[in-house]
C-alpha cells in the first residue's frame, strides 16, 4: 500500500463515514434492551519499508479493526442473578395469595360463627321449628363453604402447575434458540456487525431464561455459552450447538420434580423454582383444609351421638364425609337435631346435649382452627412480601448498574456526531490539499 | 473505554417506574378513604385481621346472647305475674277458710265456701298451666307439654321434670329458665309434703260434705290454715327467687352493653381509617407525584440534538 496523502485522506474519509453509520446505529437503538453500545474500533496504517538500510515507515492512514461491542460479564450475570430470584420470590407469592383469596372469599370463617350463633339461639327454644330450620341452614351454608374453598384452591393449583408447564415450553424453545444462536456465533467473522447482533441475541436469550429457572453460564473464545440449570454443578441445558429438554412430574403433595435430560435438577431461583414452591404451599393449604373439616364432621357427629332427638330417637350423623371436598350435612330436617341428653323423655326442653356439641365446637374447634390456617397463610405473604420487595430493589439496581455500561446516551451520541463530522470534513480538508499538490506538481512538469 | 453515563433508556424506565410507584401509593389511600377500611385482604396486617376475625366472632355470638338475655327476662316476668295472680287467690282461700272455720256458719253456708275454694283451685291450676309467648309450659320443667294433668277421678299430677335447666347468657353466665309447679305448689309443713292442689281439693270436698258433722268441718277448716300459712310462705320465697333472678339479668344485659361498645372501639382502632392522617398522607402524595411529573417531562425536553 502506498503512502500518500490522497491515501491517507481517503482512509481518515472511509473511517469517520463509518464511526458515524455507527452512531447513526446506536441513535436508532436507543431504545432497544437488549442491544449494547457499539464503538468503531481504529488502528493505524503503518506498514514497515522495504528492503532499505534507513528503516522507514510508510504511513497509510487509519483503518477500522472492527466494532467493538461494550460488554461487561459480572454485570450481566448479576443482572440475571438477581432477575432470577426476583421471579422466584413473585411467582412465590402468587401462589400464595391465590389460596389466601380461595379460603378468605369462600367465606369459611364467618359460616363456622354462623353455625354457632344458631346454635346458641336454638338453646333458648330447643322445640321451635324455625330455630331449628335456621340452624340446619347454617350448617349446609357451611358444607357449601368448604366446598367452594377446596374448589378455589384446585382452581389455584391447576394454575400453578399451567404456568410452570408453558415454563418449561419457553426454556426449552429458548435453550434451542441459544444452540442455533452458539452455531452462528462459530461461524461469524469476529469484529464484525453480526457478531456484535448474535452477542446481543445470546444475551436477551440468557436474561429470558434466567427469568425462568436459575443457570450457570460459561463462554468460551468466540462468544458460545455452555448453560448449567440450577447453578455451576446442575445439568447441562446448552452445549455448543445441542440443546437438551426441561421436563417435569409431579409427585404426590404437590412436589415439582424437574429434569434436564433424565437427570434431576433442582432449581433455586426462576418463577419454575417459585412455581414448585407455591404448589407445595397450596397443597399444604389444602390438607389444612381438609383436616379441618374432619375435625368438624368428627365433633358435630360425637356430640349428635350422645343425644335424642325430640321424638325420643337416638341422634342420627351430623355430617357426611371425611374432608373438604365432600362434607355434607347427613340430617333431613331441623327435627333431627339432638338437643336433649339420653334419658330424657320425649319433647323435652333439656339443652344439655346442645351444650356440649355448643362446647365442642367452641373450645379449640373448628373456628379456632379456621382463624390459625388463615393466619399462618396471611404472615407468610407478608413475610414474603417484604423479601420480594428487597430483591425487587436490589434487581433494579442491577439492572441500572448494567444499563449504565451498556446502554446509549442520547447526549453522548449527539457530542459524538459533531465529532466525526468535524473528522470528516477535517479528512476531506486533507484529499482537497492532496489533490491541489497533485496539480501543482503536474503543471509543473 | 468505560464511562458511567446516563442512558435515556434506564432513565425512562426509571423515572416512570417511581411514577408508577407514586401513583399506587395514591390509588391505595384513596381507596382507604372511601371504604373506611385500612385491611383489604389479611395479609395487609395478619395480626390486625386476626384480631377483627376473634372480634366479628364475639360480636355475633354477643348479638345472640343478648337475644337470650332479653328472652330470660320476659319467661321470668310472667311467672312472676302468674305467681302473683296464684298469691292473691290463696290469700282468698285463706279468707274463706277462716270464715268456714266459725263455727256460727251452717252447713248450707260452708257448702258455699267449699264451691268458691273449688272454683278458686281450678283458677290456681289453670295459672299453673299458664304458657310462654311460644306456647312452651312455664312451670313444667324441661318438659313442653302441661305442666299438671287432670285425670278422669279429678286428682293433678305434676307431669313435668324436676329442674327446670339454665339458660347460658354468654361468658359462662348462665341464669335458671324458671322455676317448676312443685317448688311452690307443695309445701313442708312439719316433715311431711303437701301438695297445694290435692290439699285444696280435699278442703272444698270436706266442706261440701252435707253431714250434720259441722265440728269436723270446722275443724278441717281451722287447720287448713295453719298449711295455707306455710304454701303463702313458699309462694313468697319462690317470687323472691324470680326477682332476685331478673335483677341478675339486668345486671348481664347491662354489662353486655358495655362490652359490645369496648369491642366496636377495638374493632376501629385495628381495621378502621384515621381519617385525617390518611387524607394528609394522600395530599402529600399527589403533591410529589405532581412534582416528579413536572420534573420528568422538563428533563426529557432537554436534548443536545435540538442544538445540532
């Protein structure tokens, strides 16, 4: 390559034409997330003299190595560090408010005081048909509310376990996406524009998956990412250009089991971890539910036992059933309460029996046990709530911390386009000076 | 080359971000305001919902013990009035028996007697068969059916039970519901029991007895009162009982006021709206969110490329 000012011009021209495409480029993209700040990368021209004693350089000009793409590992993993346990904590609490929501509006705990307050008014007239017809009533209005809560909270884990299954479709879609993406990163020229796009790919990939389940990612020379599921000594989910598949069963309790590939992963962050969890909390709801409405079946028939209806019969069950989902009331009519110990002879206004299943029901019973499920569920949202709202911070802080690296300043830009304009014109200064030598030169000749 | 600089982007979502944060903030108090309720679900404040649970639960079974209370009370009056009824006519009885006892009356005459003693028996028993406002027997006891039967030859028979059970007024109060037909028909004059009515029945035969024996009537007469002094006695004893136990009852009925307003103040303190703090706190608010929006749309009018 010859040295020559007309050379050297053209060269300085070619580059700042191309350092302003770029900002032209990162102007456009101003808005995009997932694409980070682009540079021109220049080196000099100079190639060593020929075969001479005196050792001369010859001078070209400037010529672009390449665009430089701004990128910053540790926050970028931080970013999807803190991104993952922020789906984790949110995916969480959903679940946990959906069985909250489920037993709160079923309107359990007011149906339970319900029955006992006819109870107590029963007791002032045990032989009145009305009072009887009432509480007969409130007790079915209460089977029905246990029914519809149980119903609610089916509804909830059906939806848990929606959400994590079109999880799991998205990792796997994405985990192919990122073999395809590793196999174009293999064949890319480095330095040039399609790298920087398939860097930019592989990343906004990464910060999807990461949101789903927590990974462990490794790069190599060229760019191409190895995912780990579920930390540095999970399974691996992508390895150059072959993805493996996410796969989940559930095994009694409502425990999510997921596997990469046959083997067992277990994640630790992800709205797929936060999903596993709210399953097994609205299971553990569940079961509380159920046992209390045993508790109820079992106190309401002992105390019915014991007794005789009005007509002198031995008391008939209470309820029907053994849990939640299929407590129902077993007595035909108000009539069929016993209210009156045994012994006592027909129509007889004794309440002693009333008293007890009164008692019952009263002293550690079904309302007290009601009042504890929905306490239990209602600190831990709230307990969950503050820890969500710490990782929400500390996630827009990483967010912010990386988006300050790799994200475009408008002014920036801006001071940057009068300075390659001013290189422009300055380089085209230069071709002018070169040319009018030239034509000196040849006139003089 | 790393520089910390500001992108528009991280700006933007920034800046719209404690906006968005501002505004919900504002929606919550407002919504606070107009419902008066600071508790939406439980997990807003767990303890505070569990306390208004335990407080509902007292208020609606408070609710029916005062119901029970008032129900009690009205029981007890009546047969605090049917009792007073029997009282005067046995003090009637006494006057006749009195009379009887002259022995100045002839026999015609105690005849008489012994049919207005008769005719004033069966007013005593139909005032012990007397009824609630719910048709249940007052004086049988637990049973519902009357509390003395009549049979074909003309001798009562209790037919109810022997106690007549507690009614619960709430808190472990409990009051009796009433009192049974034997605790102030029969009385224990010297040992033996005597039943009032059987008594008063033998008294109005004896002395419609037409027998020239009119000493032994006279007699049966003049003892008859010494038994009508002691059943007077019993019935006095059994109204003290009735009215000891309707002061009772008011004394319960007023402390069951008292309670319910301590709980409606707990219950405001723990779920209710501090009107005046929550209207300062939403003033404040829409104040910064006025504040941040103006910032806002005057920082991102500024841009270097309007001087280019």
């Amino acid at each position: 390559m010859s040295g020559s000012l007309l050379t050297i011009g053209r060269s300085g021209a070619l580059a700042a034409r191309a350092a302003l495409e770029l900002t032209g480029q990162n102007i456009a993209n101003a808005g995009n997330a997932g694409y980070a700040r682009r540079t021109l990368g220049l080196a000099e021209v100079a190639a060593a003299g020929g075969i001479g004693l005196t050792g001369s350089t010859v001078l070209s000009g400037v010529r672009a190595s390449g665009v430089e793409r701004t990128e910053v590992h540790f926050l970028r993993s931080e970013a999807r560090r803190s991104g993952s346990d922020l789906a984790r904590a949110q995916a969480e609490i959903g679940g946990l408010l959906a069985a909250e929501a489920a037993i709160e509006q079923s309107g359990l705990y007011p149906a339970i005081t319900g029955f006992e307050a006819s109870l107590a008014r029963l007791g002032s007239d045990p032989l009145n048909g009305a009072l009887r017809a009432d509480a007969l009533e409130q007790a079915r209005t209460l089977t029905q509310g246990f029914g519809s809560a149980a119903q609610s909270l089916d509804t909830a884990m059906d939806a848990v376990r929606a959400d994590a299954v079109s999880g799991i479709a998205e990792v796997n879609r994405i985990a192919t996406e990122l073999a395809r993406t590793n196999l174009g990163l293999a064949r890319v020229q480095d330095g040039s524009t399609g790298k920087a796009a398939l860097l930019d790919q592989r990343d906004a990939l990464l910060a999807s998956l990461a949101e789903q389940a927590g990974i462990a990612a490794e790069f190599d020379a060229v760019g191409r990412a190895t995912l780990r599921l579920g930390g540095a000594g999970g399974p691996v989910l992508v390895a150059g250009a072959d993805a493996a598949s996410m796969t989940v069963a559930e095994a009694p309790g409502g425990m999510l089991q997921y596997a990469v590939g046959g083997t067992a992963v277990q994640l630790g962050s992800g709205s797929l971890a936060g999903q596993a969890q709210a399953l097994q909390q609205i299971s553990g709801a569940a079961e509380q539910l159920d046992d209390l409405a045993a508790l109820l079946i079992a106190r309401g028939n002992a105390a019915q036992t014991t007794g005789i209806t009005p007509a002198g019969n031995a008391g008939a069950l209470l309820f029907d059933g053994d849990n939640a989902r299929n407590i129902a009331v077993a007595l035909g009519d108000g009539a069929d309460f016993a209210t009156a110990p045994a012994g006592s002879g027909v129509n007889s206004r004794d309440t002693d029996n009333l008293d007890v299943l009164r008692a019952a029901l009263a002293n550690d019973g079904p309302a007290a046990a009601a009042d504890r499920l929905l306490f239990t569920l209602s600190s831990a949202i709230s307990g969950r709530g503050v820890t969500r709202d710490v990782l929400l911070t500390l996630s827009d802080t990483a967010q912010a911390a990386l988006q300050s690296q790799t994200g475009i300043d408008l002014d920036a830009e801006a001071a940057n386009l009068l300075r390659f304009q001013q290189a422009f014109q300055a380089n085209g200064k230069v071709m002018q000076a070169a040319v009018e030598i030239f034509d000196t030169m040849l006139r003089i000749g | 080359m790393s520089t910390i600089n500001n992108p528009s982007l991280a700006f933007h979502t920034r800046a719209t971000g404690q906006m968005n944060a501002l505004r919900r903030s504002a929606e919550q108090l407002q919504g606070q305001l107009a419902t008066g309720e600071r508790i939406g679900r439980s997990s807003d404040d767990p303890v505070a919902a569990a306390r208004l649970r335990s407080l509902g639960r007292a208020d609606r079974l408070a609710a029916v013990d005062a119901a029970n209370a008032s129900r009690a009370a009205s029981d007890l009056t009546l047969a605090g009035d049917a009792l007073e009824g029997i009282g005067a006519d046995l003090i009637r009885v006494r006057e006749l028996a009195l009379w009887a006892a002259n022995g100045a009356v002839s026999p015609e005459g105690r005849a008489v007697i012994g049919q207005e003693i008769g005719e004033l028996r069966t007013a005593i028993l139909a005032r012990a068969n007397a009824r609630d406002t719910f048709g249940n027997a007052l004086f049988a006891g637990q049973a519902s059916a009357a509390a003395y039967v009549t049979a074909a030859d003309g001798t009562t028979t209790y037919a109810g039970t022997a106690q007549a059970g507690e009614l619960s007024l709430g808190e472990g109060q409990s009051v009796g519901r009433g009192v049974t037909g034997p605790q102030f028909l029969s009385t224990a004059n010297g040992g033996t029991t005597t039943d009032v009515l059987a008594f008063l029945r033998n008294l109005s035969t004896a002395l419609q007895t037409p027998s020239g024996d009119s000493a032994a009537a006279a007699d049966a007469a003049s003892s008859a009162i010494g038994i009508l002094d002691d059943a007077l006695d019993t019935l006095n004893r059994t109204q003290t009982i009735i009215g000891a136990r309707l002061a009772w009852i008011e004394t319960v009925q007023d402390r069951q006021v008292t309670t319910t307003e301590a709980r409606a103040e707990q219950s405001a303190d723990a779920g209710g709206v501090d009107f005046a703090a929550t209207v300062a706190r939403l003033q404040q608010t829409l104040t910064a969110l006025d504040a941040s929006q103006t910032g806002f749309a005057r920082l991102s009018s500024l841009s270097l490329f309007d001087a280019i």
